[in-house]
C-alpha cells in the first residue's frame, strides 16, 4: 500500500509517496527479507523439519523471522546490539525467540553480533545462520515483491526513489528493478551519520569513511554489503541525514500526516524531501514507511532520552506537546 503525503507534498512541490510496510505481519519491511531467506535455506537443503533459525539484527528482521518460524515450526535465535530497543527485545520474546543482546561492537570484532549467530549456528545439529546482510535472497525479495508492487502502485509514473539501508536488501532490489524498467528513475541512497556508504557512492567507491554517530536502528552500515556491491553503480546518489533532521521528521510526521513511525523511517521521509529539492517540483518520488514508532517509543517520546541525545531543541515547541514520557 502507497500513502500519499499531502502535507509534504503540497510543501516540496513534488508527490511524496511512502510504502506503508509496518502493514506487513511482523509489523516491518524485514518481513519480507525474513521470510525469502528462510526459503532459500529450505530450497537448498540446509534446513528441514524442526530446525533452527539464527540470525544477527538489529530486530525487524527477527521479529520478522521469528513470525517465519513459528507459522514453519523452526526454532528462532537471534543475536543482537544491547543498544537496541527494549520493546524489540520483549516482542522477540513474547514471539519465542531465543534472544541474546551483545554489545555493539564493529563488524571487524569477532564479538559482532552478526558473527556470534554464525558461531551459534555451526555449534548446532539442522541449523542455518540465514546471513541476511550477505544473503542475497534479501536483495531477490525486493526484487520480486516490492519493486513490482511500487510499479504497479504508480502505474510506472515513478521519478524517485529513496531509502536507507542496512542489510541494503530494500534498497538494491527495488533499485534494481526500478532501473531495469526506466533507467530514468533516479535513486538516492540516504544514510544517517556513522554509516561510510554515503561517501562511498559519493566518491564512486573511493572511499568508506566513517564520522559521527546515530541514534537511528537497523540502518546505516561500515562496510558494503553483498546486497549492494552488484547494484552500487545503480545509485545515482547519496544524501546523509543528520539525526535532528530524523528526530523532528518524527513528530512532523506524527503531527502533520498522522503517522506513528520510528526514526529510520522518519529519515526516509526526510531524504525524499531532500530529493525533491534535487530533482525538481512536479515528480512523484516513494520511500519506505518501514515500521512504526511503538518499537521505540520509550525512547523517541522520552524527554529524559531526547536530552541525553541532545536532540530536544530539534523538536519545535510546538510538537513537544508529544513528549509524553518524563
């Protein structure tokens, strides 16, 4: 399902269209790759009845996989950062996952959260480490499902498209879809601070430089993944998103459009504002609406954690109405 957002819209000059995801049942965009790679290890024999499912996230693609499981009668374990949301953390839970937070540590450390689900994985009999950051039947899911359904949502009229990435799945499976019908159609990678594939596609793979740090969840990357690495060319370019920009983008959004949603869809929301700029008035540009703010709300409408951000000041006063949590 598309949503049209009238108020940006009316104010870019540009149809601003986002994908309304969090309608998926898991509640995110990662249902779709949580469940295209659990087909996979099936397809190639790697997982049969009564098996388990381990897999690093950050959380969608785990309550996504943990929905998978329980509906195929897998066993679910994820692995993921301590810095993630207690509210993913309860769902995992509630859903029958085996979950165990580690610290955040870079990809290079072998205490990565990504490479302990691995270790996790071999160490057990009928088991498979769905990989999703690597696995490319991520990427094939969007390929197949999303992209189509954009096309066919705006009847080929599409100019834009934007979105951030983590496993970049999303990103590289509607991009290259999007491409193989009109190469026209102008692609932007949007990415938070602290990620390096902002400067990557900006330098045309010349560089992987890494500055600052972000409070958004699940996106943003320090390396590019086997996802992307086929359709980095693809981009046409690249907008980083400072968090203030996301954090207002939050309430806006809330305020304005009456939508619910997390920070990293709230940086969505800002880059195709953004690429509305770039490009011109009168384009119809779709995002992701990955999944909503209940995820996060502990934090996002939590003035104590706002200030400890130092993100308060980027909420107009007179959003803070929304600011529910002391």
């Amino acid at each position: 399902m598309l949503i049209r957002l009238p108020t940006l819209s009316k104010q870019t000059g540009c149809d601003i269209f986002a994908k309304a995801e969090f309608m998926n049942p898991g509640g995110s965009v990662k249902d779709r790759a949580a469940l295209y790679v659990v087909k996979d290890a099936e397809e190639r024999g790697l997982l049969k009845s009564g098996g388990t499912v381990v897999e690093g996230t950050a959380g969608n693609t785990g309550i996504g996989l943990a929905h998978v499981c329980r509906s195929k009668g897998y066993k679910c374990v994820i692995y993921m950062p301590n810095t993630q949301s207690q509210e993913k953390i309860d769902l995992l839970r509630m859903l029958g996952a085996e979950v165990y937070p580690v610290p955040a540590v870079p990809f290079e450390d072998p205490a990565n959260y990504n490479h302990q689900a691995k270790r996790h994985a071999e160490n057990l009999p009928n088991a498979v480490w769905t990989n999703q950051f690597d696995n490319t039947s991520n990427r094939r899911a969007h390929y197949e499902t999303t992209g189509p359904e954009i096309w066919d949502q705006t009847d080929g009229t599409i100019d834009g498209f934007t979105c951030a990435t983590g496993t970049a799945g999303t990103l590289a499976g509607v991009t290259r879809f999007l491409k193989e019908k009109n190469p026209n159609i102008k692609c932007f990678l949007a990415d938070p601070p602290g990620s390096v594939l902002y400067h990557y596609v900006k330098s045309g793979g010349a560089l992987l430089e890494r500055s600052g740090t972000s409070i958004t969840e699940g996106i943003g990357q320090g390396r590019v993944t086997d996802n992307l690495k086929e359709d980095i060319s693809l981009m046409d370019d690249a907008m980083q998103i400072p968090d203030e920009k996301s954090i207002e983008m939050v309430y806006r959004l809330l305020d304005e459009e009456g939508l619910y949603v997390g920070a990293s869809t709230a940086l969505n929301i800002a880059a195709a504002a953004e690429m509305a700029k770039i490009i011109g008035p009168g384009k119809k540009i779709v995002t992701i609406l990955c999944d909503g703010a209940y995820r996060y709300q502990s934090r996002l409408f939590s003035r104590t954690w706002l200030e400890s951000k130092n993100l308060l000041n980027a909420i107009p006063d007179h959003l803070q109405k929304y600011i529910v949590l002391s």
